[in-house]
C-alpha cells in the first residue's frame, strides 16, 4: 500500500503509570498518538501492523518498563479449523441475522451497550459513557470501520461489534452483547463469525489485539488458532498448546 505519509513525521506521546488491568500488582503505559481524518486509515493500517491498538482517534501500544507481556495476536484465516466446542456455538447461533453496517452509533446499541457494561464490567470508567461519547466512539475514528449488528429472529438486538478494515484484514476494535444471553456465547461467535467472514471476502487475518498470556481475560483469545503474535523478529505463529509462546 503507498501512500505520500511520512511515519517519521508522527509525535508520540507517553501516558503516566497507571494500575494494569491485566495483571495484578503491575503498572501499565502506553505510547499513543492521534490519527488525522485525512491520514487516518492509512495510519490505522500502518501501526495495527507494528502492534498498535485504535481507540477512537488515538491509536496506541504499551510501553511498560518492565513488562513485555502484552503481545499482538491475529488469526491465521485459511489454517484456522473451528473446535468443537466452536462448532457448537455457531450451531446454537445459526438462527441470528447478521448486517454489517456503515459506523453510526443508534439509541438502540447504546441501551444494549450499557446493560452489557453495568453487567459484565460494573465500576469500570466506560460506565459511564453517555450517548454523545458512544457516539464518538462509533464515529469519529479517521479509519475504515463499521459496525456488525446481531439480531435474534424477531429483530431484537443482542450483540455488535465495532471493527476496522485493513489492508490484509480486519481489526476487532470493541463488541458488546445482551449479558441475558450466556447460552450463546456471543463474544466467541461473534468473532468464529469474522474469522468465516474474512474467508469469504479472502483476507488472510482478523486481528484480535493484545494477549496477555497470564491474564485470565484474555485466556480466550487462545481458543482461535493457529495464531501469529507479533514478536521482536516480526509474526509468527503462536503454538497452539504452549501456555506461554516463545519470543
């Protein structure tokens, strides 16, 4: 992909400790920077490739001095084979309607949104999110992204997901579901039904963020292999059964 942009030319900024979400007793930092409207989705796929994560119109990666534990993982498309835990989820799923729809944020995500947030992680600072915040959460991102709705067959909606498009993929950014619906574990299906989706339109990768090998709340992003992490030496596959891949 070419572009006139020089990387170069981006200022980076560093976030001042503070507490990780992902491993007791251990600080986070992050180093970020803005993307611009015009620069925006070139950049977005520029450094999702190099480890970064978007949010909104920042797009960051940790920084921490003493921690290395936080490693960018994608999904290998064509080796990847569901397991059958996997097959069973979208087999209780298969009655959904799935739209993917251009990124604007509607009363009815947001409500759906929230009930997801005061369940699954009450006292957190998006809690407290109002509907112009959600909306530029939705919005107002300088990248290729839309949202994925899905609708149980009387048109309730019980799950979304908010991703960006790459140049070899498609990056998952935030998704929500109803919490009333543990039965159909909508966080895996959402992303088995991204994995099937990138198949189709034949994007080698769907891009999961950070795994923390450690950090019980990212233990599941394990379950979609064969995976690539991003080490020092560039990607490379993650073994499937090793509790902790080699750098």
């Amino acid at each position: 992909m070419s572009h006139p942009f020089d990387p170069n030319q981006l200022q980076f900024y560093l976030t001042i400790p503070a507490p990780c979400p992902y491993l007791p007793g251990r600080t986070e930092r992050k180093i970020f920077t803005q993307l611009d409207p015009l620069d925006g989705p070139f950049l977005n796929n520029y450094l999702t490739h190099a480890g970064f994560r978007r949010s909104q119109n920042v797009i960051y990666r940790p920084a921490c001095e003493t921690c290395r534990e936080c490693r960018s993982l994608r999904v290998d498309i064509q080796a990847f084979r569901p397991s059958k835990s996997s097959k069973r989820t979208l087999k209780r799923n298969e009655d959904l309607l799935i739209e993917t729809k251009y990124a604007a944020a509607t009363q009815e995500q947001f409500d759906l949104l929230q009930r997801y947030l005061h369940n699954r992680h009450f006292g957190g600072g998006m809690t407290s999110m109002d509907f112009k915040r959600y909306e530029m959460m939705a919005e107002e991102c300088a990248s290729e992204t839309e949202i994925t709705e899905f609708r149980k067959p009387d048109g309730t909606l019980i799950a979304a997901m908010l991703l960006d498009h790459l140049s070899d993929g498609m990056s998952l950014v935030y998704s929500f579901f109803d919490p009333e619906e543990s039965r159909r574990s909508l966080g895996n299906f959402m992303i088995l039904s991204h994995i099937e989706k990138c198949r189709i339109l034949d994007m080698p990768y769907l891009y999961l963020g950070y795994w923390v090998p450690d950090s019980p709340k990212m233990r599941y992003k394990a379950r979609f292999g064969p995976s690539e992490i991003l080490t020092h030496a560039g990607w490379k596959p993650m073994p499937r059964l090793s509790g902790r891949p080699k750098t």
